[in-house]
C-alpha cells in the first residue's frame, strides 16, 4: 500500500452562496462528505468519477451464478451424458442480464468520457 504523502501546501479560494451550494450538491451526488478531498480530486483529475458499485456487484454475482451452473452442467455431463434443455435456457438467460448490466454499465462510462 502506498505512503500517504503529508499535504503542507494550503490552496484557498472563495466562493459565492450559489457556487457553494453546487459544490455540496455535486459532492452529496457522488457521496463525498470530505470537501478538500472533493476540490483536490477535482484540481488534480478534472472531474471526479464514482462508479455505480452495485451495477458492477450484480455483474460479478452473475457471473458467479453462470460459473455455478456451468459446473453443474459438466458434472451431470459426466455422470449422464446429457443435460436437459431448461438448463441451458438458464445459462443463456443469465448470460443475457449479465451482457445488458454490463452495457448499462459501459454506456454509463462512455456519457462521462463525452
């Protein structure tokens, strides 16, 4: 894990009423309550990205499912020799959410790369 750096140089500026309230709401839309860490992200970035975790937690637990079932599907492979049809229906099923939560995902980061 990185050092954290001591910070020893101090930039301030002031804002109007207006100005203020549009930082705090920008901060409170991306669930930041540090507003130094805020203006330093968006002094040394340009902008500040928040990536919407539980679109990416839902991907990953699918793709957790589609591992499980195909497991599942090689084993009865092996012991039978055959599969039934609404288990592969299912794979496909969950392939599709994953592809369309992953698209949701990507058309979201494509918005905020302009």
């Amino acid at each position: 894990m990185p050092t954290r750096e001591k910070k020893t140089v101090y930039y301030g500026f002031k804002a109007s009423a207006t100005e203020d309230t549009a930082i705090r709401s920008k901060m409170q839309t991306m669930g930041i309550t540090n507003k130094s860490a805020y203006i330093r992200a968006m002094a040394l970035n340009g902008y500040v990205l928040k990536l919407d975790q539980p679109a990416f937690r839902k991907a990953v637990r699918l793709i957790g499912y589609l591992g499980n079932n195909v497991n599942q599907i090689a084993r009865r492979m092996h012991e039978r020799g055959s599969i039934y049809e609404t288990e592969m229906d299912e794979i496909v099923e969950k392939q599709d959410e994953i592809l369309k939560t992953l698209k949701q995902i990507l058309s979201k980061l494509d918005f905020l790369n302009g």
